[in-house]
C-alpha cells in the first residue's frame, strides 16, 4: 500500500489570550492507502482537532501535511473544498445533517457542488440509501428518522462522492449498542473494499475494528500499535477511485477564474433551491426580512400613482378650460387697473390671427353683466358673446342642438347656447329647451343648444353660462365695438410657445404697442406638470429612505440568519462546498427575500389603488405605469444583492471547523 496521508512535525496552535495554546505537537503520522486506523485519547487529547486536520477542515500553524504527495499548505480554499468532495467523507458524532432536507436530499448535497446532474445524482443517492436498508426512507427528514437511521444517511453521505478516506468522530458515541454494531459493520465492509478508515474515538471496543490503533495524549502521539488485518467478506457498496486529489495550484487564482461558475445556470438552481428550502423552513424570520421592503415598496409605487394620478386629474380639469390655448387680454397682465379703458382688441384682430398656419381656430369674447329670465323665471348667469368657433376652441360638447353659424355671427341672430346647469335651473323638470326664448337683459334670445356637462379647473362649478353671437353682444347688448378677449386655438402639432411668439409679434406690429398680454394653458400645465413631479420626487425621496431603512434590516436579519445557521454552512463546507458556493446561496436568498417582499409591496399598492379608486368620489385614482412597476422590481432586487452581499460574504468567510462546533 502506497502513503496516502503524510504528517511531518505538525502542530496546532490556538490564542488563549496574551499566549497560545498547543493543541498538537510535533505530530508525525503517516496512513497508507486501504488502512482501516483507529485514534484514541481521552477528552482534550487533540484526537478532534488532528482529525480536522487530516480531512482538510482545518490547517496546520507549523509542519506539513501532504494527501498523495500533495502539500495541503499550497492549496487555495476552493482547492481544499474540492478535496474534501471529491476525496474525503465525513461521519460526525451528531450526524450533522440538515433539518429541512430530506434523507435523500442530504446525501444528495455533495453531489450537487460535484455538479453532478440531478438525474445521476438521485438515482446514486437513492441506490447508496437501498444499499444501507433506508430505501423507504427516503423521503423522511432527519427529526423522522432515529439515531442509527440518521447515522446511516451520514455514511451515505460520505459515499456520495466517492469517499476515498473516510474520516468517522465518535461514529457510534450517539447510538445504543446495536446501532452501533450495525454502523461498525458498514465501516468495515467499506474497508474491506478498498476505502481508507480512520476512526477518531476514546471507545476501546470500537478501535478493536481497526488494524492499526494509534494513541494520542496532550497533542503527541504517545502509541502506534498494528495488528494483524482480517479478512472480512463484504457486499460491495462502490469501487473507490485510486486517483490523486485535484492538484494544487502554487499562487491564488486571479477572482475572475475565482468566480468562473458562478453564473452556469445549473448551480444558480441548485443554489435557489436550496434558499427556496431555507426560507420556507423559517416562515417568520423570513416574513420578518420582507417586511421592511414591502412597505418601503408599497409607498413608493403609490406614491408615484397617486402623484400621476393627480397630475393627470389637474392636466384633465385644465384641458376643459380649451386644449393648447391662448387668450389674449387687455392690459399688462392679471391687475392692470388700466385695463378695463384700452379698446384696442378687435374683431379684425381675430381674423389675422386665424391666418397664421400653426392656428387651428379662434374665437372673439365679449363679456356681459346682465340678467336672465324664462318666464317667471329669474336668474344669475355669465353672459359672452363669441364666435362660431368658441366650442371647439374651448372643447366643448353639444349634448342638444347645435352652435352658431357663420350666418348667425354675420347677421347678428338673437340666438343662444346654454350650458347643463342653466338648462336645470331654467327647465327642472327636463322640458325641452331648444327653441325656447329667454330674456338676456331686455333681448329675447332663442335657445339652439345645450352642452353637455363639462368639470371645472377648481372642481365642481354651478355657475350659469350662456352664450350669444358676439356680433349680437356687441350691437344689441352692450353697444360697443371692442372685444373683451380673444381666444386661440393652437394647432396640436405646433409648438405653443413659437405659436404664443408669433401672436405677440403679430399684434404687437398690428397696434403698435403692447397693450395686451397672453395667458398660455400650455404654460400652466408645464408648471402644473413642474410642481407635480418636484412633490413626487420629494415623496418617492422619502419612500426611497424607508426603503434604505428596509434593505439595512434585510442585511441586519441576513447577518442574524448567518449566526443562527453556521452550523448548516459548517456542513455545507465539510461536504465540499466552495466559498463561492456558499455566497452564491446566501446572496440569492437575500436576492429572492427582496425580490417576493417587492412583489408583495407591489401587489399591496394595487390593491389600495382599486381601493382607492373605489371609494373616491371625483373620479381621481392611482396611475401606477409599467415603469413604476418594473421599476419597483428592479429596485427590490437590487436591494437584495447590495445588502445582502455583505452576509454572504460574511457566511462564506466562515472558518469550516468553528462552523461546526456551533449548533
């Protein structure tokens, strides 16, 4: 038999405060290939802590320890990792297996950082479980299965990928004394076909079993004895691979060979499953992390759509003062005292301005303060007399009749256009009005129109308008030959602010001066628009801490979760996983912790949405876009990796051997 394991002057030392503490001395050991060795001593000998050492869990502060020629000092993490997959099999006192996997789940683990495809894996963990009488166990998990059972899945365990050395602690220290024979058996047929058996125990009894039983006090190896080796008749369990571990590399590898698996689609299953199976093992804990970024995102996405929502509301109630228009006043803007004595706006202003091409319409206002009267009876009402365009300048709707002619602004028609509240208040009992006559100050007018119902800027408004030709205004009304405004229309595909420069220009060359001034709706949806989103944006600031505040509560719990579960991580590293492995999983958790969290934010603010929209009584509700929802994803998963980074560095990190020893 060749050297397999080569110990030379090894020692392990620990810190105990100022000094240290030898735990191995001077340790000089060599095992062969196919032995089956046993290591006794008494508590504190350093039995545990040699064989860490010799299963590459731990390392060595002084001297040399070389698997198949191979210096273990050289060696990288990950290559230890790899050796301890792909070469050794650990069997624990404790069994140290996971709670929320199955039996064939924890045999399986090995294999699945070996890569090896689910299909073979299963059918190998499956075989390996028959093999030790557990093949309708397979299904159990750990707390369903008793101490010879769940030591039984640890061996298979050890098998799973290869197990070359298998090292056992304590192997039977756990188990009665039939359960313990029954283990004690499966390791020595193990042995009897090839694979190397090292014992660590302080049983006499148990290091019978082994042909070499070496003796171990305060660190040194005090008694090698051998004895002669039996021959054993064994039902073959595998044929064990008598190839070298992996090779060492002599200098670290640069990270992106480091991390060169990281993306390869079948570990990010494996490894999202595996967060899948933690987080539905701690509901809490894991309700508990998503909380912060569900409310963080919640507010977020509503305050977006409630702040769409009224932007869009505002834009709406400005559209019914007319789309993309202008009016032109007298004076130097909202004021201007001298305003009501300049009688400079004519009709003859509205027809150039109607000639120029980014001019969809125009209409002339005149303004009337006067009564109204149908019969006996009398009312309030804003009176204007405009053009035959004014509604659609304006945007309204005819729900009966029709508007004026050119005809009937050209031959001054005694003919008028009420609005929805003026055809309740003067027909209550919805009597028809076209062609009715009502009293304008001392003018009898005709009825030809009624508009539909239209919303206010300000909100509800139920005030009386009627409408005349305001060739009629101006020469049977009030007698004057000025208008009070005119209104503009601007062509949907023009620029309303070249268009409102060119109006300027053109009156002010047509009167000489300016004594006049605009007002742009335009202009006040831009600064509608403006104040809209700077209030958004402070809100969504706002949000934004509260998700700030989430992700440092995801990280904080994260690095709590990787506290309460070093001892999973622990046997994760002892199976062969690479430090890669292990922030791959925790970063993913995290990652799918804030990415269901912000899918649950999401949902929660569409349903206040609907609520919202249900309960509102004037028709405002919650826009919330497609960006804001891929937004809010984009966001929650971005939390996920950049808080949760800092965890998963810290669980890979971890030392193997202090992993274990916690619970």
């Amino acid at each position: 038999m060749s050297d397999l394991l080569v110990l030379s002057d090894l020692w392990r030392e620990f810190p105990a405060g100022d000094s240290t503490v030898a735990v191995l001395r001077e340790v000089n050991l060599t095992i062969r290939a196919g032995e089956m060795v046993a290591i006794m001593g008494p508590s504190g000998s350093g039995k545990s802590t040699l064989m860490n050492i010799l299963g590459c869990l731990d390392k060595p502060n002084r001297g040399t320890y070389r698997v198949a020629g191979k210096n273990t000092a050289d060696m990288q993490p990950d290559e230890l990792a790899q050796l301890r997959r792909e070469y050794f099999g650990f069997i624990f006192q404790r069994y140290q297996l996971l709670g929320d996997m199955t039996a064939l789940g924890n045999v399986e683990m090995p294999a699945i950082y070996a890569g090896l495809s689910a299909p073979n894996r299963h059918a190998r963990a499956k075989a390996l479980l028959e093999r030790l009488g557990l093949g309708e166990r397979l299904g159990h998990r750990p707390g369903q299965l008793s101490g010879g059972q769940q030591q039984r899945v640890s061996i298979a365990r050890a098998l799973m990928n290869g197990g070359k050395v298998i090292l056992a602690d304590e192997p039977t220290g756990a188990l009665d004394q039939a359960s313990g024979r029954e283990v004690m058996t499966i390791l020595k047929e193990l042995h009897a076909q090839g694979h190397t058996i090292i014992l660590v125990t302080h049983d006499a009894h148990v290091a019978q079993h082994a042909d070499r039983i070496i003796e171990i006090r305060d660190g040194r190896i005090v008694a090698d004895q051998r004895k002669e080796s039996s021959t054993t008749t064994a039902t073959a369990i595998r044929t064990p691979d008598t190839s070298p571990p992996p090779a060492q590399g002599s200098a670290p590898r640069p990270w992106w060979q480091h991390w060169g698996n990281w993306w390869q689609s079948q570990a990010l299953l494996e490894a999202a499953q595996m967060a899948v199976r933690a987080m539905l093992g701690h509901k809490l804990r894991t309700l508990l992390t998503m909380l912060g970024i569900i409310i963080g995102i919640a507010s977020v996405v509503s305050v977006v759509g409630l702040g769409e929502g009224s932007k869009q509301k505002v834009l709406s109630n400005i559209s019914s003062l007319g789309t993309n228009t202008i009016s032109i006043m007298p004076g130097k803007g909202f004021g201007d005292r001298t305003a009501g004595r300049i009688r400079t706006l004519r009709n003859r202003d509205a027809i150039a301005i109607r000639q120029l091409d980014y001019v969809d319409s125009v209409t002339p206002v005149v303004t009337i303060s006067s009564g109204l009267r149908y019969r006996d009876t009398d009312v309030s009402a804003s009176i204007s007399g405009v053009g035959e365009d004014f509604f659609r300048v304006r945007g309204y709707t005819l729900e009966q009749g029709q508007g004026f002619s050119t005809e009937s602004v050209r031959r001054q028609m005694l003919e008028a256009v009420i609005d929805s509240n003026t055809y309740k208040s003067l027909f209550p009992y919805g009597d028809e009005a076209l062609g009715q006559v009502i009293v304008v100050d001392t003018v009898p007018v005709v009825i030809v129109g009624v508009t539909a119902p239209k919303s206010s800027p300000m909100g509800n408004d139920d005030s009386l308008n009627i409408w005349v030709p305001y060739t009629t205004a101006m020469s049977r009304m009030t007698g004057r030959d000025y208008l009070s405004s005119i209104t503009v229309r601007i062509n949907s595909k023009a620029s309303s602010a070249a268009a409102e420069q060119g109006i300027y220009d053109l009156l002010a060359q047509r009167h000489g001066k300016v004594d006049f001034f605009l007002m742009n709706s335009d202009s006040i949806r831009q600064t509608i628009e403006e104040t809209s989103m700077t209030i958004t944006l402070l809100i969504s600031a706002i949000a934004f801490i509260s998700l700030l505040v989430g992700g440092i509560g995801v990280m904080n719990i994260m690095l709590v979760s990787v506290t309460e579960r070093t001892g999973e991580i622990g046997i994760r590293m002892a199976v062969g996983a690479r430090q890669s492995d292990i922030l791959r999983q925790f970063l993913i958790e995290a990652t799918l912790v804030c990415i269901i969290g912000g899918t649950m934010g999401l949902l929660l603010a569409l349903g206040a949405g609907l609520a919202f929209a249900y309960f509102s009584s004037n028709n405002f509700s919650m826009v919330i876009s497609t960006t804001a929802v891929a937004g809010a994803l984009g966001v929650s998963t971005a939390i996920g990796m950049i808080f949760g980074l800092l965890p998963a560095r810290s669980a890979a990190k971890l030392d193997p051997v202090e992993a274990l020893a916690r619970p």
